[in-house]
C-alpha cells in the first residue's frame, strides 16, 4: 500500500517504551493534551494506541490511523479497552483516510517528528477538519537553545535510522504556523527520560486552529 511504513523492530521497542514512559510523566501529558475535548477526533500515527485510554467521555469518535501493521495491531488491542469508541485505520499522514471536514479536532501525538513530509501531513489535517475546529499536538522538537540544537543536528544525522524515521531536531511549532495554522497555545518543556534519549528531551503541547484562507 502506498504510504505503508515498516519499522518492524522499532515498533516493538517503541511499544515498550511508551508503556514505560507512562509513569515518569508522559501519562500526564497525555491527558494535558486530551483535555476537554469534544466531539469527532482523528489521531495521526497512533503508535501502540497509548493515548486512547486518556481520551475524555465528551469525545464521541475517536477514528485514528496508523500505517505501520504491528502498531495498527497493538492499536487495535488498545482501542478496546477505550473509554471512548475508537477504530483504527491502515493509511498515512499524507493521505488520510478520512473526508473533508469530518474532525472536530486532529490529534498529532509524537509524530510529525517521523513523517516524511510535515507540511503535506498539516495540509492534510486542514482538510479534514470542519470549520472551527481544532489542532492538538503533543511534539519533540528542536530545542529553543542554539547550542543544544546544533547537537541535534548532528544526533540527527544518524538518529532516524534507530528511531523509525524520527528526527530530533524539528522545529514543529514553526512548521505549524506555515502550515497555515494560528498556535491558541504553547507549553514548552524537557522530558528527561535519560540519557540515551536526551536529544528528543525538548517538547511541546499545545493547540492550534486553521488560520481562514
Ligand atoms: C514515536 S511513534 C508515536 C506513536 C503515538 N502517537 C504515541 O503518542 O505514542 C511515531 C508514530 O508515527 C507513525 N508514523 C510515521 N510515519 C507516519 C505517516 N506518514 N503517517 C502516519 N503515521 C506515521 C509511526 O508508525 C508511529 O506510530
């Protein structure tokens, strides 16, 4: 299938991983950017499905897409546990499977450092957001301090081959805003899970709204 990823030992550390980072504090952020949502949500690049269980009651949908088949599964396994209803669906953040204007909100979750191409993943999340509704994302990014985003450059150099295709050193809100998006809210701070991954320590939560054309 066009579009298809295949990282077939990084999803498995991942899955792993993200269970792990839950009680050292991602579980909060994950709440923090799920909170008060309501409504149709589309979640971009589910993983292992690790955001579902902290999805509000007010959400009535949750259609979430994943295109690496082991994490679709382990999705899968995790939507049923769901406060909320949730499918998954095979298919790419530069092609959702979704029609137009179809999301109160998108979700982007630890992923726009790993698609190849941010802007055509925004343009997509415009698209299938209805008028007036909203962007959350919960991001690494590129560290607002010079020194320790030159280190990221050179991490990255070799970085996305043991990462799925993640890079450490994006700058999303900045990507965000060219893609047409005003930001409504930012929260920056490091998550220092430890050494091996201090590159991708810099993050973000916050929300966005389509800017009218
Ligand atoms: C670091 S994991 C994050 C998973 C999950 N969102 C989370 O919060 O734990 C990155 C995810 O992005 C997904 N991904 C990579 N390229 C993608 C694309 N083009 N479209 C959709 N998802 C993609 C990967 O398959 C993986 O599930």
């Amino acid at each position: 299938m066009p579009g298809a990823i295949n990282h077939p030992l990084f999803a498995r550390f991942y899955t792993v991983l993200a269970r792990l980072a839950e009680p050292a504090g991602t579980a909060e952020h994950r709440q923090e950017l799920l909170a008060g949502m309501e409504g149709r949500a589309v979640e971009v690049g589910s993983g292992a499905g690790t955001n579902f269980v902290h999805y509000p009651t007010t959400v009535t949908e949750v259609i979430a897409v994943e295109p690496e088949s082991y994490l679709r599964d382990r999705s899968r396994a995790a939507a049923v546990g769901a406060p909320v209803p949730v499918s998954v669906k095979d298919g790419s953040a530069a092609d959702l499977p979704i029609e137009d204007g179809w999301a109160d909100v998108v979700v982007f979750s630890l992923v726009l450092c790993s698609v190849a191409d941010p802007a055509t993943a925004l343009a997509e999340a415009r698209r299938v957001l209805r008028p007036g509704g909203q962007l959350r994302f919960y991001e690494h990014v590129r560290a607002a301090s010079p020194e320790r985003a030159r280190l990221q450059d050179r991490v990255d150099r070799v970085w996305p081959y043991f990462a799925g295709g993640c890079h450490c050193n994006r700058d999303t809100p900045r990507a965000i805003v060219a893609g047409g998006f005003d930001i409504e809210h930012l929260r920056r701070f490091d998550l220092r899970l430890g050494w091996a991954v201090a590159p991708v320590a810099p993050h973000v939560i916050g929300t966005a709204v389509p800017r009218p054309r």
